[in-house]
C-alpha cells in the first residue's frame, strides 16, 4: 500500500513490513491486503494505490484509491442542529466496503 506515492506496509508470505512509523500510521494490513486505517483524520486524505502481485512476482493488480476526510473529528458532536436533537451522540462508527472499484463508507450511531 502506498499514500500519495509514498510505502505505507505490505504483506508478503504472510509478513508484515511497516515502511513509517506504525503508530503515525495508525494502519494496519489484514492477511487478504486489506488496509485499516484507526482513527481516521483529515490529513489521512489522499490517494492510496494497492499493488498485488502473483506468487511468482508478476504484477496482477494495480488500483488507485482517493480518500476523502470531510471535516474534523470533534466536529461530529451533534446529530441536527435543531434544539430537539443537539444532544452529543456517542461515538460513530465507520465501516468500509470496496467492491468492483467503488468505495462505500457507512456511518453510524448505536444508542
């Protein structure tokens, strides 16, 4: 995985190679290439390019990502801007699913 051209990790035999510093990454890699990025920021906007390769080194996939942080974090405080519902809401939880090259990001509030 890459971020605006520059290595983030890979996973090759099952191994992990972290090329930053993992905890400034807050990003992990899961056995299927799948990245996870914990506690999403603006600045983790970007384009991320996965690379897979075939078991005998040959290139099989290549594909570019743009990810887009809209606003801060502590800005998700309130639900409506309406007096009824300014109460604060607990904290969201983000899901992701990449499927045939589109992204789907769900945001939601357990209560």
């Amino acid at each position: 995985w890459l971020k605006d051209r520059k290595r983030l990790l890979q996973i090759k035999d099952k191994t992990v190679k972290y090329y930053v510093n993992k905890d400034q990454c807050r990003c992990k890699i899961f056995l299927n290439g799948t990245l996870q990025i914990e506690r999403v920021m603006k600045e983790d906007s970007g384009k991320y390019t996965v690379t897979v390769y075939q078991e005998n080194g040959k290139l099989k996939a290549e594909e570019d990502t743009m990810f887009i942080i809209q606003g801060e974090r502590n800005h998700l405080r309130r639900a409506c801007p309406f007096s009824s519902f300014s109460e604060p809401v607990p904290q969201p939880i983000l899901s992701g699913e990449c499927m045939n090259k589109n992204v789907s990001v769900k945001c939601e509030v357990k209560q």
